[in-house]
C-alpha cells in the first residue's frame, strides 16, 4: 500500500454510492460523494502551502467537512490535530506554538482572536464553519477531485492528539498510521461491526473516542454512521430506529435512562452500546439492563493508546471493569516503585504494549523515556487490577492516589462503597492537605434527584467496611461532579477547590 490509512480506511470505497452518513437534516451522503469532498479539501490544503509531515490544528464544530478534513489529511500525507471546540485562545496558542502548526483552521468568529497569534508564529490560518461555509471551505469548492496520494508507511506520523494537562503542560501524543489502522481493524473485528451496521454517532471529533474508534470502526467496517452534532436527548430517541450500534460517554445512558421515552421496544433492534472515557457506574449497567435487556460493552482506552481493552462481544460483560486485553495488545500490572509485575488481584500501574501505542511525546523526549519503556511497554498512569477471569479493573489515576500518614488509599474502593449508600447517584474521594497526616480522605457526594442522603448515616455504614485510615475524614454533598468534555471527573478541579479544608488558616 502506497498510503495505509487512507488505503485502508477510505481509498477502497471510493467508488462506493453506498451511504456513509445520514446527516441531522435527514439527507444522506454516499462513500464516494464524501471522498469527493475530501479530495477537493486536500487539494485546498496543497493550495495553503500545506506539505507532508506538516501540522494542521483543526478547532471546528463537527460537520461532514470537518470530518473530511481529516481524511483529505491522511491522502496529503498530512499530520492531523483536532483540538477541543472548548480551548480558550490562551490554551490554543500553546498547541500552535507547540505542534509548530504550518495552518489553523477555525470557526469564523475565532478568526479575529486568533489572527495575531497565527502571524507571530508563522501559521496560516482558514476558516471552517458548522454550516460548511468558511474560507477553507471556499477554496475546496473550486478544487479538483483529483489527487495524487501521498506515500506514508505505517510508521508515518497521521495525527496528534494533546492530553488533558491537569498536571502540567499538555503532551502532544504522535499517532501512527499503523497505530489507527490496526485499533480500528482490531475494534472492527471485535465487536462485529460489518456494512450492515449504522452507528448513532453522537460525540465529539477532536477526541480518540469520535474520531479514531467510531468514525474508524464504521470506516473500516464500511458501515454508516447517523452523525448528529452533538447528543441531543429529543434526537437520539428519534433516530435509535435507524441504528444497529451507538456508542458514547456514561452520560449519555444516564440521560437516556432518565427518559421514559427509552423503552425496551425502542432499543430492542440494536445489536450494541458502547461506553468509554470515562468509568461507568455499575447502577447504571443494571439500570440499563433492567430497562433494555442489553448490557453495555464497556472498554478501556487512552489518548496515547487507542483502546487497550475491551469486554468481550461474546461472554460475560463485567460492570466494574473494563474487560480484557484486546488481541495483539499485552497488558501487565506492576509495581510503581520497582517496574515489577504484579500477581493477578494485587493493585499496581497498568501497563500496555501493542501496535495501538504511541510514538511517544512530540519534542518531549524525556517525557517520551519515562513513560514509554524501551521495551515498548507504556506507563498508563492508571492504577488496576486484574481478577481469576483476566478482567481489568481501573480503581483510579497514580496521580489521585491518597497517601495519608503513610498508607496508600485508592479512591474507587471509597467510591463503590459510597456509591451503594442510599440516596446516593454517584460519588468523588480525593486527597486533601491535612496537617497531622499529609493528606487526609474526602468524599463528595452527589444525591439522588429529589433526595436528601443523610451524611451520618452514610459515614456509619462505610466506616463499617473500611478501615480507619481509609475513612473519609468528611462528606460534603455537591450538586454535581466537574467534568471535562468526555465526561471524565476532574479531581484536580475538586482538589484545588478544598485543598483549605483542614488546613488552619
């Protein structure tokens, strides 16, 4: 193959009239109609100066060009940045700076606002907007639909991906052509995606869950995807009759749980749901078992990584964990301390190697070394376990480890047992300052709707199973828990909030 990703994923169905996308206006676009357009914007992007191996920092609403862009990328042998819709123009800086971006595209009222920030890092900057309309746009309009694929092999650089930065600076992950193709191969196989299926597609674009697992899982399978932009409750009942599969963040199966529209009928048809990052409650698995008959497959995945794991098609769907390893990919648990690995049941850093992982950190090479072993194991931060079946389970990040007077404290142990209390919907236990045992254990709590859990009640009943260290020093109920836009917990958020808590003023 001359170009792996694009051959792979898109050059084969070129001349396909079979529908790729079912739009929100109900019209429909075939493989070849799309592929068209994304011709016509790789040559828009020639036209900008854009050369392979160059960077292109995509902040756009999603939308059929935005979603071409990416491809028009992969046929220009060029290096795709999809960025957060929600970046500040202070974050976007540091990503443009960083990437060393040669264009950025963005919505037209971000135009202004970015326009000097472009000139004084030499990027050329083009407008995209959700109706399609914009500068890029424009000049993809009178493009030819002719274009000569450029070669990449699998070890090519496709796309970057900056992670969250709680903790620092974002890290610009360098994803492979190999790595995507092999994922979603992988993923394809996995869940038994094939042309039949039509995928409720309703996250966003800039993030590894949309883009490299539902749009190229429904890519590689030549399925179609229903591509809404954005989960809208009223949309996704109305078009569930449509589709085979959807996949999503646990709040969407909360809000559809939340309806008494979302019938056992209503979702009888489909073959499979998905959910990922971010942890699914297990009320919610049996909740949505109980309503609909259908498990949620849940699986495991990252921005360095792809997906790791995932809970099997067939066979038991663990609510709890998220499944095994997924073919080709190998996964230990070691110790932080020494890199040793763990037996099965005992808590350690969990650890991947496989053709989904990254080339590593761009410009970050000492970053690179300590989280990517020469060995090519990755060092995922997380912190799991792996139980007598082979199942994975994630019972936090390294970095929300409590040590407090010198024990080690997991949160999500705290959590399922605050989880389970009466009254309870869901629940966060963070480390915070405490000036006898350096840090001490915090649990936030957020109700039931239309409850009031009694706190007293609550710390008796957990107390009861804990041991003393473990013990939340404190519940606080809160009206909701700080999310990032995929639906993750944002502890340093709630850190920072009560970092005085305990601390004398």
């Amino acid at each position: 193959m001359n170009n792996l990703l694009y051959d792979t994923l898109f050059d084969r169905h070129a001349d396909s009239k079979a529908t790729f996308l079912h739009l929100q206006d109900g019209s429909q676009v075939s493989y070849r109609d799309f592929l068209k357009t994304a011709t016509r914007f790789a040559n828009a992007l020639v036209e900008q100066g854009v050369k392979p191996g160059d960077r292109v920092a995509v902040q756009v609403a999603k939308s059929l060009e935005a979603l071409a862009l990416y491809a028009a990328c992969a046929r220009a042998g060029i290096v795709f940045l999809p960025l957060n819709t929600a970046y500040t123009v202070e974050e976007l800086s540091y990503f443009i700076e960083n990437s060393g971006a040669a264009l950025v595209v963005c919505d037209e009222r971000m135009k202004d606002a970015l326009a000097a920030v472009c000139a004084n890092l030499g990027a050329k900057l083009a407008t995209l907007n959700a109706d399609g309309t914009g500068s890029l746009a424009e000049l993809a309009q009178t493009a030819s639909t002719s274009f000569r694929t450029v070669q990449r092999s699998g070890d090519d650089l496709a796309a970057f991906l900056y992670t969250s930065g709680t903790t620092g600076r974002s890290k610009g992950a360098m994803l492979t052509q190999e790595n995507l193709v092999s994922n979603a191969r992988t993923l394809a196989n996995s869940w038994r995606f094939t042309d039949k299926d039509v995928l409720l597609h309703a996250l966003p674009i800039f993030h590894t869950h949309g883009l490299f697992v539902a749009s190229n899982v429904t890519l590689m399978a030549g399925s179609s995807m229903i591509f809404l932009p954005k989960f809208d409750l009223d949309e996704m009942l109305g078009r569930m009759p449509e589709a085979t599969t959807m996949m999503g963040v646990p709040t969407f199966y909360t809000r559809l749980l939340d309806d008494d529209r979302f019938t056992r009928d209503l979702a009888n048809h489909m073959r499979l749901f998905v959910s990922g990052s971010a942890p699914l409650l297990a009320e919610t698995h049996r909740d949505f078992e109980a309503r609909t008959g259908h498990r949620i497959l849940e699986r495991y995945g990252m921005t360095e990584t792809n997906m790791n794991t995932s809970n099997p098609y067939d066979g038991e769907r663990k609510a709890g964990t998220v499944g095994q390893p997924l073919p080709g990919v190998e996964l230990k648990i070691t110790d932080p301390e020494t890199g040793d690995t763990l037996a099965d049941g005992e808590i350690g850093q969990i650890e991947v190697r496989g053709p989904n992982v990254f080339k590593g950190y761009w410009q970050m090479p000492e970053k690179t070394a300590e989280e990517l072993r020469a060995d090519g194991f990755f060092i995922t931060g997380d912190l799991g376990r792996i139980d007598a079946d082979g199942y994975v389970q994630i019972v936090g990040r390294n970095k929300d480890l409590i040590i407090s007077g010198g024990y080690n404290i997991y949160p999500k142990e705290i959590e399922l047992l605050l989880d389970d209390q009466p009254g309870v919907l869901e629940s966060a236990v963070v480390g915070v300052p405490h000036p006898d045992f350096g840090e001490t254990v915090l649990g936030l709590i957020v109700p039931e709707k239309d409850t009031q859990p009694n706190l007293d009640e609550i710390a008796r009943s957990v107390n009861q199973s804990l041991a003393r260290f473990k013990q939340p020093r404190k519940l606080i109920l809160v009206d909701e828990l700080p999310r990032n836009t995929m639906g993750k917990v944002q502890k340093n958020i709630l850190r920072d909030a009560y970092q005085d808590l305990f601390v004398p003023a």
